[in-house]
C-alpha cells in the first residue's frame, strides 16, 4: 500500500482503462492507471502536495483546475489537454459514459447553483461580461484570428487555417440570414465587431452591433470606421431587454452569435420575446449557440467560478421550448458536431506559442487557468456532450424560400468575397 498515493487510487483505476496515466505523488511514489491503447495518450503528472490530491477528490474538476492552477499538480509527459483528453476519451458522452465524481445531491446542487447564478438581471449580466471579456483586447488578439471571432469556426474542408475557417462561419451565417439592400440588422453579442462589419461589406445593409463589453465596443467602433462601414455599421453598450423596449419591430434581421450562453436558463423567454419584438412581421434570426446534447444539465463549477459567471449551455430542447413561447417558428436547424473542437484546438497552440506574452500580461497562474479552460472545452466538444446549433428562426412562414437552396447560393458567393486577403477589417 502506497499511503499517499491511496488517496486517488479508487477512483482513477474506475475511471483510467485505456491509455496510461502515471501518478508520482508528494513521498515520490509512483503508480499507473490503464493500459496502453492505440490513440490514446500516455500521461505522466505529478503533484507537490497531498493537498493537491485530496483538491481532486473532493471535487475533479473543480479540484484538478485549481490543484494545477497552483503549481500543485505538475505535467511531467504530456499537458493538460493530454490529461483532460485521457479522462473524458474514458468516459464518453456517446456510449453513455458518466464522470461519477457526484451523487444525486451533488448534481441537484449543481443544477440550483446553475439556476440561481444565471439570473442575471442587468447589473449582473454587465459584471458577468466584464469578468471574462474585459480582460484586455490584447489578451485575444494572440490566440484568435485576424478577425478576433471569438466562437466556433466552421471547416467544410480539411487543413483549413482558422482564418479561413472563421471566413467559412461568417459566410454560412450570413448566407442563412437571407440577405437583402436596404436591411436593418441586429447583432446581439457583437463582439469586436467582425460579424457586422463583414455583413455591412457583403451587402448594402444598416447593423447595429450592441454589446455589454466597453473594451469590445471601443474596438469595434474603430475597425467600422477603418474598414469604411461606420456610416452604416453603428455600435453601442447596451442590454438586449433595454433595446427590445426602445427600438420594437424595427429589424428586418437578428444575428446572434455565442451569445445565447450568457442569457441564463431563467432568462431564455425573455430573450426570445425581446428578439420577436425587435423583429419586423417578415423579420429572420440566425441564433448561434454552443448546445448541450440530451437533456438538461448544469454549469461545472470551475466554469461558473473562472471562466463564465452566470453562463448555461443549453439543450436544444430547452432552446426550442422558450422560443415558442413567442411564436417564432424554427425554420432550420443545423448541429454543428465537431467544429468547435477543431476550432478551440487552433485557439489552443495558439495560447501556447504566446506564453511568455500572455504570462508577462496575466500571469502563470492565468496562463494555466486558461489552458486548463481550453483543453477542458475541447475535450468536452469532443468526447463530452457538447455541439454547436445554428438555429433559423422567423416569425412568418412566408418569410422565406420553400427549400434551403437559396443558402448554397449565397454562401458560395460570400465565401468568394470573405475569403479574399483584403476584405474584412484588420483587429487593430
């Protein structure tokens, strides 16, 4: 019996069966878990403290972030996403494998804190904001693309670059919004204001962006006016819910992009009322949202406490059930499966090849978290239970064509023109 080292030992030899993971403890001890399997990584980790252990066994996720975070549990072979990748190519989403670190009370608690932190009246929802997004523009403009579009990309080919597979989004994006001069559009969650501005140069439209984020918009205001848009690409820093009660029935289109998992699973309704009532008679909106395959489920508390305070991924049932509250009709569903996981992959070795930067900026401690942050995503998006939905809603079935070939159309003709070097404005 190795006595540190029987801390963790139950529950990784339940979890490990395939590919190795080599734990030297605190006392130098040392034991693996698993078995070598083709495809499967070959992990070695090694922690500096016994606390740092008991950190996981009381709460996995939660334990293993901060016990790394700290300087705790150190990588010896392989990194992060080579562990966190282990454990979850362990315990599938899709042959319904399940990280048993939680008993019923456990997931019920999880589900209550999920509700209550996602209330998120205004004042809450402009502090959730500020946490992860007003960290600095400097911070993004090392792992994201010349565009800084911060959500899934899409990869129709493969060895696509990200800049190329974030042109590719726009462009299918755009192709479903069913495009046409003379449009107001609204951009709910306009980030640095890549979508609009691109959208304002495919075609001869007006978009207001509106965000929650002062650094986003002060960024966004300048690449409109660089980009020669500003005339017809406005920004401003306000709610969704203030906006639907000011400009009611005035866009012909709403765009939303990576923005739906901030509303809060309380406030799903209220979303879609305030984007029925922006939405003229004939009005059209692609939702973009990363999606929770099957049921209902809750925000992981290294998320809730780091990453995104008052965030929910929902499940599509529940994104369907809330919209037709407000009678919009959903008029093409897309599940995005993979895309995310190639996309937060490049964002990855991107944070990586930056990490003398990003630790000189933020700090060590900020550099694992946020690695930590990524290789968890990944993971998720590709052995958890985690995908994208881009999601059409109109309010009347005549708003659109009968058949979906109208978006093929458009988006061969986007992607001509988003994909060219010196269209798109630069990040600045």
């Amino acid at each position: 019996m190795l006595p540190e080292m029987s801390i963790l030992r139950p529950f990784l030899s339940r979890i490990v069966r395939k590919g190795c993971l080599t734990v030297i403890a605190p006392d130098g001890s040392r034991e693996t878990f698993g078995e070598v399997a083709p495809g499967y990584p070959d992990v070695t980790l090694r922690f500096t403290s016994r606390r740092g252990m008991r950190r996981i066994l009381l709460d996995p996720r939660l334990g293993a972030a901060e016990a790394f975070m700290d300087g705790e549990m150190e990588l010896v072979q392989g990194d992060i996403m080579d562990l966190i990748g282990l454990i979850r190519m362990n315990t599938p989403w899709d042959r319904g494998a399940k990280l048993k670190d939680k008993g019923w009370f456990g997931r019920r608690a999880d589900g209550l804190k999920t509700r209550l932190g996602s209330i998120n009246r205004r004042r809450r929802s402009r502090a959730n904001v500020k946490h992860h997004y007003d960290i600095g523009n400097d911070l993004y403009r090392l792992f994201l693309d010349d565009d800084m579009q911060y959500s899934c990309a899409y990869w129709p080919r493969e060895n696509m670059t990200l800049e190329e597979a974030q042109a590719a989004k726009k462009a299918h994006i755009a192709a479903k919004l069913a495009l046409a001069p003379g449009q107001r559009i609204l951009d709910i969650g306009c980030g640095w204001g890549g979508m609009a501005i691109t959208l304002a140069q495919l075609e001869a439209v007006e978009v207001l962006g509106i965000t929650l984020s002062e650094e986003q918009l002060v960024l966004a205001r300048e690449r409109a006016a660089a980009a020669g848009v500003a005339d017809r690409v406005t920004f401003e820093l306000i709610d969704y819910r203030d906006l639907a009660a000011r400009e009611a029935g005035r866009f012909d289109r709403i765009v939303s992009v990576g923005m739906f998992e901030h509303v809060g699973a309380t406030n799903f309704e209220t979303f879609f009322r305030a984007a029925a009532n922006l939405m003229t008679a004939d009005g059209v909106m692609l939702l973009h949202t990363i999606g929770r395959f099957g049921r209902p489920g809750a925000t992981d508390a290294f998320t809730r406490k780091y990453i995104f305070p008052g965030g929910y991924i929902p499940a599509l049932s529940e994104t369907l059930a809330a919209s037709e509250k407000s009678r919009l009709i959903a008029t093409d569903i897309e599940t995005l499966r993979l895309h995310y996981a190639l996309t937060l992959r490049q964002w990855y070795a991107r944070t990586l090849a930056h990490e003398s930067e990003i630790v000189q900026m933020m700090g060590d401690r900020f550099f694992r978290m946020w690695c930590f942050y990524l290789a968890g995503a990944t993971a998720a998006f590709e052995y958890g239970g985690m995908g994208n939905y881009q999601i059409q809603f109109a309010r009347n079935r005549h708003a659109l064509p009968l058949t979906r070939d109208y978006m093929a159309a458009a988006e061969a003709d986007y992607l001509r023109l988003v994909s060219r070097s010196s269209f798109g404005p630069s990040p600045g």
